[in-house]
C-alpha cells in the first residue's frame, strides 16, 4: 500500500473486510473524541488533542491494532484489555472480533483526560 495522504486514502487502500472493522473503529473514536484532530502518523490514521496524541489505528495482514494502551488505560481496564494486549501499547484484534465500542470509547475518554481535555459524559 502507498503511503497514505489522508485517513480516507488510508481507508480506501484496505482490504474490505479491514476497512469495514476500521471504519466502525473511527466511527466510535470520532463519536468519543469529536473536537480532535485526524490526521495520518506514522502511515497511519491518529488523533490528537490539545496537540497530544490519543490513539492511532493500523490494519495489518491478519489482524488490526489500536495504539496505545497507556497505563491510565490499563489501570482502568486492564483485565479486559489483557487478551488483546500485544507488547507494551498496543491492542491487537481481528477485524470479525473487534474490541468492544463501549471499551474504546472509554479508551479514548482516558486519554482524552490524559491530554488535558476534560471527559465528556
């Protein structure tokens, strides 16, 4: 895949089943986090707030990641987040067995708060 220019480029290079999973992904970060900026990081698309960075989202050959799990994240949610806890940060799933949207949203609220934004309820 070329490099990306745009989160949309980004989508539209991806096999379909990916994209699929990915964009129900960027639907629920976009719906937690509406004021932050999308942008493409590192090949791929990431979001930031008050400037800091909050989560990014990649497919691979086989599986899909979310970036990252911070502490606060793992903290809060830690035993849920276990099985799909690949090294350090990253949250690995496949694309017919996607992380709960109810637990991204809250991903992305603790890190919303660790940006310095307030939560939304």
């Amino acid at each position: 895949m070329a490099k990306p220019t745009s989160v949309d480029a980004y989508m539209a290079g991806l096999p379909e089943h990916m994209r699929a999973a990915l964009e129900d992904l960027r639907a629920t970060i976009r719906a937690a986090a509406p004021a932050a900026t999308e942008l493409i990081a590192y090949d791929m698309p990431a979001y930031k707030a008050n400037g800091k960075f909050l989560v990014s989202f990649s497919a691979f050959k086989n599986h899909c990641s979310l970036f990252p799990a911070s502490d606060a994240v793992m903290a809060v949610h830690g035993d849920a987040l276990r099985r799909y806890l690949s090294g350090k940060a990253t949250l690995r799933f496949g694309p017919a067995k996607p992380i709960p949207s109810d637990l991204v949203t809250d991903i992305v609220r603790i890190r919303l708060t660790e940006a310095g934004t307030p939560r939304r309820s």
